[in-house]
C-alpha cells in the first residue's frame, strides 16, 4: 500500500501543476519583417483646363469619337455618354471638331464633332492640326486566276458588216411653159361637145 503522506504530496503536484497549465499564456515573438524597398506609383488627375460637355438633347445616348477630326478619314476608336463632361485640349482648324482628353488610346486624345458638345468653362481652345491618316494595313488584290474560275468567257461574235442604202435620186421639175397663145382646153372641149351635138342633130334630122 501506497503511503499516505506520499499520495498527498503527489495531490497536491498533480494540483499545482494543473493550474499553472491552466493560466499559463506564451509570450508571442515580435516577427520584424523586411519592408520592401521601391517607388510608390502615384495617380495623376486628368489634365486641367477648358471642359466640354455632351449635349443632352441629341436623338442617340452615344456619341462616337475619332482618331481625328472626321469621321470618313478617320476610325471610331470609342464613345462618350450624353451629359458627360469631358476635358477639352483644342479644336480643328475649321473648327468643327473639339480634341478631348480621351485615355485608352494612343496620345490620350480622340476628337469628338462640334455640335454634339458645348463648351462649360470660358476660354479660348488652342488650334491642333489634325494627325496622319491612317494607311490600311494592306492592299488587297485579286488572284486572276481565281477571278478567271467564276468569271464566264466571252466568245467575241463579228459584228454584221454594213451596207451603205442606195443614193438618194431628187426629182426635178420642169419649168413652166408659156402657155398664153395656147388655146385652151376647157375651149377646146367645149367645141368637139358642140359639133358633137350637131353631127347627132343633123343625123337624127335625115333619119326622118
């Protein structure tokens, strides 16, 4: 058997040893970390100046905007919204079109028509020549050999030949006669009618 001052002495280790398990806390280590080493990039704002803003009584929500100052020379490259504001950097040399501060594309600037904006801030909008047109990326050609397969030969026919009508005969007339010491006919029948008569006068005469 186990004594009992040996049992009380393992109690009361077993006791102590317990509570000090129960509020015990670790000591948490400081971890100090290289920080890194480099530039902080830094937003820029829109440039500052003259602002345009799109008219709000248009037909369409949209507006495209171009690579420059005409929408047949030049692509869309994008679109702004009715009623948005929009920084202006200058206007075209007819001054139908306004540049604007559009980023996304090359130089940050499209150009928008004129009458689709008004301008909301005073002043005078620099002058900007209008950039290059673009050149197609290529030319496109036909294959005439391809071209041949769906195009249907033509068999050249000879043209009739021509021949020229006979010539034109113009008749001609004669020129009048004199006839003032002719006697004339309507007399003249009149006096064969006349004798005619006679002769069948005298004959039926001698017949009786």
């Amino acid at each position: 058997m186990f004594d009992p001052a040996k049992r009380l002495v393992a109690f009361l280790l077993m006791a102590i040893l317990g509570l000090w398990a129960a509020f015990y806390t670790p000591a948490q280590s400081t971890v100090i970390a290289q920080q890194p080493t480099g530039s902080i990039p830094t937003v820029t704002g829109t440039p500052a100046g003259m602002i345009v803003r799109v008219n709000i009584d248009l037909n369409f929500e949209i507006v495209k905007v171009y690579a420059g100052p005409s929408s047949y020379l030049y692509p869309s490259v994008g679109v702004v919204l009715m009623g948005q504001e929009i920084p202006a950097l200058g206007i075209s040399e007819d001054e139908n079109w306004i540049q604007i501060y559009y980023p996304g594309v090359p130089g940050s600037a499209a150009w928008v028509y004129g009458p689709y904006v008004t301008i909301i801030k005073t002043g005078r909008l620099p002058e900007v020549s209008a950039p290059n047109t673009p050149t197609p990326a290529s030319t496109p050609t036909i294959d005439p050999t391809l071209a041949a397969a769906f195009i249907d030969p033509v068999t050249p026919t000879r043209l009739p030949t021509f021949t020229p009508p006979p010539e034109l005969v113009v008749p001609t007339f004669l020129p009048n006669l004199d006839t003032s010491n002719r006697v004339p006919v309507g007399l003249l029948i009149i006096g064969l009618g006349f004798i005619g008569a006679f002769g069948t006068l005298i004959s039926f005469l001698r017949g009786r």
